[in-house]
C-alpha cells in the first residue's frame, strides 16, 4: 500500500499533464501513487500522462467532471494520505516530505495545505532548486473555519490529508466544480484541524482557458457561502468565531468583482442587476457606486 495516492483529475490537458505527472513522481518522498483519471479528453492526454514507473495509473473514463474525477480517483488507491493535484499545477519536490513531517510533529491534525505562486507558465527552474524548510504558519493552522468561510485559502493542489478523514466526511459534491472543493474543505475544517506551510510548495498555473478565469453566469461562490453559512454558522467548532466585519467586507467584494466581470465584460443585464442589489442592501455604497463607474467605463473603452 502506498503511503500517498496523489490524485490527478485531467480533461484536454495534453499541453500540461506530462510536466505535472513529472513534479509529483519526482517528488523526495517516494512511497506514493500518482492516479490520472482521464476525463473523457479529446486529445492525447491519456497517452503524454502514461510513462515507464510503476508508481502511475491511468484511468480513462467518460467524461464526468472533475469533482467526480477526485472522487473515483480517491477510491482506486488504497493509501494511508490522499492528496490533490491539477493537471496544470507543479510541485516543489520537498512538499510531501514537507507536509507529512508537519502531520506526523501534529498526530491530532488531519489536513497539511501550503502557500503556492500564481503562475503563468513561464520557466522556473529556481523554483524547484531552492531548498525548503517546512516553517508552519500558525495563524492560518488549527480550526480554521472562520478563514476557509472568508476565502478558500486551501489551494486544491496544496493539500494532503489522512485517508482516515476522507473516510468519515464522504467524496466531493458534485454539483458545481467551481465551488465544489471550496465546500469539501469549509466542511472539513468543522471537524479537523489543518496545519499550513508557510512556503510555497504549488506553481498554479493561470492561461486563456483556466476554469478560473471564465466569467460565471452566477455567482457561485456567494451562493455557497451562503449555503455554508446556514449550515454551520459563524462559530464552528464552538469557540472559533468568524469576524463578522471581515465576513460582511468579503462577501461585499465577492458580489461586487461578480458585477464588475459582467458589466465590463459579460452580461450586462446580470452586472447591473447584482450591482442594484448591493446599492440597496450593502453598506459600503460609495464604493459600490465607484466600482459601478469604472465597470461601466471598462465596457465602453476595453483594455484588451
């Protein structure tokens, strides 16, 4: 049984997949498996993932999304940690050393998660070769529900975390794959403790076609606050409170970057729509109303 079962959901990601499966076979803690679940490509990313080790599985399917990618590859893989990887990230070759070091110092934590780069695909040779300490970041470690409900700072790609907990809290939902990560690991982080790497461990790639980058037709992301909000609410595990004018300042910049990508450059009907419902219930009007300016600026005299 391998110790780690690195999970790598691709979908035409032939461009990518062959340096990504490199970075994690390479990494210094060998005892792994590499999973690839091929979902349903067009292109030739089964055939670029395959190469001559042992230690990677490739798995075609029909195409189902990514979330349920995770979830077979999860199942395929009996390991004692599980971890994520995308078909288009890389990883520093110290980070599963690094984080299962962090786990073992920390038998009472269940999740290691990193810093990362924003990254654009650009040579990083140095990246690679620079050595790592493993520092942690305390202020982003233990019960850690009121930072996730804030932002998802819990990069996909940057966790590792023990078998045991994926057992108890059940697969990925699989409704939506923008916010389905997001809400597995705020779910999470109500019953386990995470500890973070203060270092980046994860180049997360950003080009023209990252799901990130696309305009949503609704807000995904807000919904789901909302969601997890109602479910679990502003202290969880009892005592760990989240700052409700921290929470109300992000969910006013989550629905205002919502408006703004839509006048400026989306549905503009949408854009105006979500910006009238800040006028009316935000109290941050004035910026409200500026952020309205330059969206509607942008729209008539594009940048690019």
């Amino acid at each position: 049984m391998p110790r780690v079962n690195i999970v790598i959901p691709a979908f035409n990601a032939q461009d990518f997949i062959a340096e990504t499966v490199r970075s994690a076979l390479a990494q210094t803690m060998g005892d792994l498996q590499v999973t690839v679940i091929n979902d349903g490509s067009s292109d030739a990313t089964a055939e670029r993932a395959a190469c001559d080790d042992p230690r990677l599985k490739v798995i075609s399917q029909e195409n189902r999304g990514m979330s349920k990618s995770r979830n077979r590859g999860m199942g395929e893989v009996d390991s004692e940690f599980v971890a994520l990887l995308d078909a288009d990230d890389l990883w520093h070759p110290e980070k599963l050393r690094l984080q299962l070091e962090a786990l073992r110092q920390r038998p009472d934590h269940d999740f290691c998660y990193t810093a990362f780069d924003v990254w654009h695909g650009e040579p990083r040779p140095a990246y690679f070769a620079e050595p790592r300490a493993g520092q942690v970041d305390e202020s982003l470690s233990g019960w850690i529900y009121p930072h996730l409900i804030l932002d998802n700072y819990a990069l996909p790609s940057s966790v590792v975390w023990r078998r045991s907990a994926w057992e108890r809290l059940g697969g990925f939902l699989t409704d939506d794959q923008k916010t389905d990560d997001w809400e597995y690991l705020v779910r999470a982080s109500t019953q386990h403790r995470f500890v973070r790497l203060a270092e980046s461990f994860v180049l997360y790639r950003q080009h023209a076609v990252s799901l990130s980058r696309r305009i949503p037709p609704v807000n995904s992301h807000e919904l789901m606050r909302s969601r997890l909000l109602q479910r679990f609410g502003m202290s969880m595990p009892p005592g760990h409170d989240v700052d409700a004018r921290a929470l109300q300042m992000f969910q006013h910049r989550g629905w205002c970057n919502f408006a703004d990508s839509h006048v400026a450059k989306g549905d503009l009907g949408v854009g105006l729509k979500a910006f009238a419902r800040l006028l009316a219930t935000s109290p941050y009007r004035g910026q409200t109303l500026t952020k309205l300016g330059k969206s509607l600026f942008r729209r008539v005299v594009p940048r690019d």
